[in-house]
C-alpha cells in the first residue's frame, strides 16, 4: 500500500480510520489542523494556511487557534 509516499512527514501521523474521523469531526466544530508545508506568514500579525483534512483556507494569531476564514480574507505578501 502506498498510503504513507504521497504524505509528508508530519502528516503521516493520521492515518487511521478513527483518527481521520476525529479529525473530519474536530473540522466540523471549528478546530482546523494545517498542513505544515502550506503555512505562511501574512504581511499583517497573522499566519495563513490550508486545512489538511478539509481543505479549507485557515489563519491563526501568535496564541490562538486556527480558523476558518474566505481566501480574500487573506492578505499573503505578494497578493497586491
């Protein structure tokens, strides 16, 4: 099975069945886990990601948890 090639290191810690369901489920309640190779700094004091279970566009402050919010919301350097 090939499951493990495609997936990068840090993702490789899901991979069960439970587990995918907590985390679709913790996706549902508004906690998102990013996917630590997408993450970037954004101009202002933010960081912006995507979702590794959903896909979602996500963003943290320096403490917070990460959240869901429209890709526009998203000021990336770069994006002018």
């Amino acid at each position: 099975m090939s499951l493990g090639k495609d997936l990068t290191r840090g993702d490789k810690r899901d991979t069960g069945i439970f587990a995918r369901l907590r985390a679709r489920l913790s996706c549902l309640m508004g906690k998102h886990e990013p996917n630590r190779n997408k993450v970037r700094r954004t101009t202002g004091v933010y960081f912006a990601g995507v979702c590794r279970v959903c896909g979602t566009t996500i963003r943290k402050r320096h403490g917070h948890p990460w959240r869901a919010v429209s890709p526009d919301e998203v000021d990336l350097p770069g994006n002018d």
